[in-house]
C-alpha cells in the first residue's frame, strides 16, 4: 500500500473528503520525519516503533568496478515492530 491508497481507503472507510485525508496523513509523515531529523522516536503503539541507527564509515566495494570506495557515516531509519503487530502477522487465521 503506498500513500495515496492509504489515503483513499481511509477517506472511503470513514466519509472524509480525500483532500483532507491527504493533508493530515501528510502532516503526520511530515511530523514523524521532523521528530527523527531532531534525533527523537516515534511510537505508535500496536504498530511499533522509529528510530535512526548510526551507521558508521566504512570501505565498501562498488559491484560493478569492485573497486573500494569510502563511505561516510550516516544516519539511516529504524522500524522496530510492535507486538500487536506481531501478532496479527503471525496468526494462523
């Protein structure tokens, strides 16, 4: 599912107006992204959970030349699933 079949299922499920589904599912994201750019977390519960891991720099080779290149280290995003989650993926329904 991508971004704007969430937001049409939402707005069928519950009669909202597309357009307003949008702009707060979009408010959400954006919201979500800000707190983690800050270096915070995101829980939502039944879900899971965002975080950054640091990665550090490091040599890797490229597949095409196998040549070794560096590579700076980054921040990249973390999702830690939730136990309701897990649980709904796991069941044997």
């Amino acid at each position: 599912m991508n971004k704007s079949e969430l937001v049409k299922r939402i707005a069928k499920e519950r009669g909202l107006p597309e357009r307003r589904v949008k702009e707060v599912v979009d408010m959400v994201f954006q919201i979500m992204a800000q707190t983690l750019a800050e270096g915070g977390r995101v829980e939502i519960r039944g879900l899971g959970s965002f975080r950054l891991k640091k990665r550090p720099s490091r040599f890797v080779k490229d597949p095409k030349t196998g040549i070794e290149i560096f590579v700076k280290e980054r921040y990249v995003p973390h999702f830690k699933m939730g136990r309701y989650m897990k649980l709904k993926l796991n069941s044997k329904e």
